[in-house]
C-alpha cells in the first residue's frame, strides 16, 4: 500500500528528476570546482570540477558551467576521494566518527575495541554515525584490557564471539587478534589460530596487530588467509618484517602474493618507526593501506588525524598518488561495505575529502619521539558525504 506522504514524496522525487533536464533548472547539487582532483582508482591527477547530484558524482570535467544549486571553491586545494581509515578506535566515543569525518574520512572502522561482551556499545556508535561505519570484533571477550587481552587465554573465546558475530552480522565485519607479547603473551599462535576459527565460518577477514610478538612472525603469517590484515607494518623489532639487514623476510613477500594485506596502523606506542619505515619503502615493499589507530586522545598527539598521518608518507618519498590510493581506493577493496567508494568516478556516491596541501617546515613525530621534519603537510579543508557538505561547525582548526 502507497499512502500519500509516500506518494507526494515519490512523485517530487520523480519531478525533481524531470526538472533537472529542463532548460534554466538547475542541474546539480552541488560543483566542487577548481580543484587538483586526485583519484587513483582512475589514475586521474589534473584541475577539475566535481559534479554532484542525488548524493552521487556524476560528472568529473574541466570547467563544468552548467548551473548548480552550490558552489564550492577548491582552487589551491586537492580534491580526493572521501578517506577510508581501516584502523581506528573511533567507537570508543559516541562523537568519535563525526570529528573523523570532519578529518575528511568518509569510511571507518574500529579496530577490536570491544570484544563479545560489549560488542553492543560499539555497534551502538557505529550505527550511529553519519558516514559508513563497521567494527572489527576483538577476539578477546573483555576488548583491549590494560593487562592484554588474552592474556589470560580464556578470553579468546570462540563460542562468544560466534554468538556476537551471529547477531549483528550487518556490523561486524571482521575479526581483529592483538597479538604483542604484552597482550597476547605465549598465547599468541592459539589466540589467532582461535580468531581465525572464528572468521573462517563467516567468511570475515581477520586483522592482525603485529609486531613485539612472542612467536616469530613467520609462524603467524602462516595462518593468514586471503584478505585478512597485518596493521602495525613498520613495528621495530622483535618480529619486524625486515630482518637486521634490512631484507623484506621471504614468508612476508610470500604472504602478500597470496593476498594478505599490509596495513599501517599509526597509533601512538611501538608501532611506527622511521628507519623501520625507511627500510622497508626502500625495500619496495609499499603498504597496501594507511590507518591511523585513531583514539581521542591521539587527536593531540603523532596521529592529529588521517591527512597529517599520509604527510608522514609524503616524508619518506611516496608520491601524492600513492599516497592518497593508501587512503581511498586501496582501502575500499577490503571491505565490501566500502564497495564502490575511495573513487571519484561517475555513479559513485558522492563522498569527496578536501585537503590542502601546504608548504613549510612541518614536525612529525613516530611512536618512539624521534623527531622528523618534513616540507608538506596535508590539512583537512572540507568534506562532503553522500553528495552534502559537511557542516563547517565540525571542520577542525587546522
Ligand atoms: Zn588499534
């Protein structure tokens, strides 16, 4: 049955569609015009205009005239497809995801921050954020626990996060195992063995923090299948993926042949180091995606938010496009909840980070104070989700 506020709205709609094709109507929502436009899905780096209507890109040209309900003037500035972050812990509060979509990330997910037990407070957050958000269940019951996870191994357990999993099989969309010695202890190879139980009947990825572990790294990437994560790429030793001379370990190459995926993860302590990171660029073993571990408290602190984390990168050599592929297109592939973002092409939703890139002296730190100076650094400057500009209220200072 049709009633007639369903079908006064359908048949506005349907007018609205009309209205667009006749002469003197306004065509699209909204033109971000100018801009450096950035989208490596397209293998497109050159000055053009963004057109947007219906929440969805429809064309992106030089110089688009054509009349539009909004401007936006990008010139100066570059103009990317929204960012997918696939490490965060934005869940931890219910205003996490709008100060990261403010950052310009228009796709997020909290990495492990609860487990069975209180998977329910950070499916509540996630449901409620204005852009795409899923959660990656800890395979810990008790989540991240100041004295490890699953130290105690009974927490890994798989019976709970089947049930978890079970029911909110629209949220949760893979299975994340800590796996350091001050988390997971001895207990690591059975504590991923367990996570990997898990995910496997539900055909769920798995994500795996790496680095500072107890068993050697090639006996845990030994049980990783295709599409699952290893996030905390550039962690120092023990268990880096490079040995002392500075050779990728055969079983690392091995891994992403078969398609694992090496992933970031900035975060704020043992994580990211830069001759580690030096190493392994010069290596050519490029990451496949950027994650910024994202906490509020690392709002102040080394992470700041996602463009400042991909500058790091712009640092250590890589180029703007690779960079911004670690942040969109790259990131979209691992998550189907993400299929058809980190793109600019026509038809997709219109989810658009606007970013200034300056030029100065700019200060990076990693995660053991050592202190780099960098000559660009990328600022967040607008945001659009699903085709609407993102309230300037939430746009950080820069
Ligand atoms: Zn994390």
């Amino acid at each position: 049955m049709t009633n007639r506020r369903q079908f006064v709205s359908a048949a506005s709609a349907a007018f609205a569609g009309i209205s667009r094709g006749l002469a003197g109507a306004t065509k699209y929502d909204l033109v971000v015009k100018g801009g450096r436009v950035v989208d490596p899905s397209r293998k497109l780096n050159a000055i053009r205009d963004v057109a947007i209507a219906d929440g969805h890109i429809v064309a992106v040209e030089a110089n688009i005239s054509a009349d539009a309900a909004e401007t936006m003037d990008a010139r100066g500035k570059l103009v990317v497809p929204g960012l997918i972050d696939i490490h965060t812990h934005a869940t931890r509060t219910a205003d996490g995801p709008a100060l990261c979509l403010a950052d310009g990330v228009t796709g997020l997910i909290d990495a492990g921050s609860q487990g069975a037990d209180r998977i329910d407070q950070a499916i509540a957050v996630a449901r409620s954020a204005p852009q795409q958000c899923r959660v990656l269940i800890n395979i810990g019951r008790a989540g991240i626990l100041p004295e490890g996870d699953t130290m105690d191994l009974a927490r890994a357990d798989v019976t709970a996060a089947r049930e978890a999993i079970g029911r909110n099989r629209d949220m949760i969309a893979g299975v994340k195992a800590r796996l350091s010695r001050d988390v997971a202890g001895p207990n690591d190879f059975e504590v991923l063995r367990r996570a990997q139980e898990v995910a496997s009947s539900f055909n769920l990825p798995v994500m795996i923090h790496m680095g500072q572990t107890l068993s050697p790294l090639p006996k845990l990437l030994a049980l990783l299948k295709p599409g699952d994560i290893v996030t905390h790429m550039f962690a120092p030793a023990p268990n880096s993926i490079i040995d002392e001379a500075g050779h990728i370990l055969p079983e690392v190459t091995a891994a992403r042949r078969r398609g694992v995926r090496f992933d970031l993860g900035n975060g704020r302590t043992g994580h990211l180091r830069w001759d580690i990171a030096e190493h392994v660029l010069k290596a050519g073993f490029l990451p496949d995606t950027f994650s910024t571990d994202w906490t509020p408290e690392a709002r102040t602190t080394q992470v700041i938010n996602f463009p400042n984390v991909m500058s790091k990168f712009l640092m250590l050599g890589m180029s703007i496009d690779l960079v911004v592929a670690c942040a969109t297109v790259n990131a979209a592939d691992l998550f189907p909840v993400f299929r058809n973002r980190g793109t600019l092409k026509v038809g997709a939703p219109a989810d658009v980070a606007v970013l200034e890139l300056r030029e100065g002296n700019f200060e990076f730190v990693d995660n053991f104070e050592n202190k780099r100076t960098g000559s660009r650094r990328l600022f967040p400057s607008a945001t659009v989700l699903a085709g609407k500009r993102v309230a300037a209220s939430a746009a950080p200072a820069a």
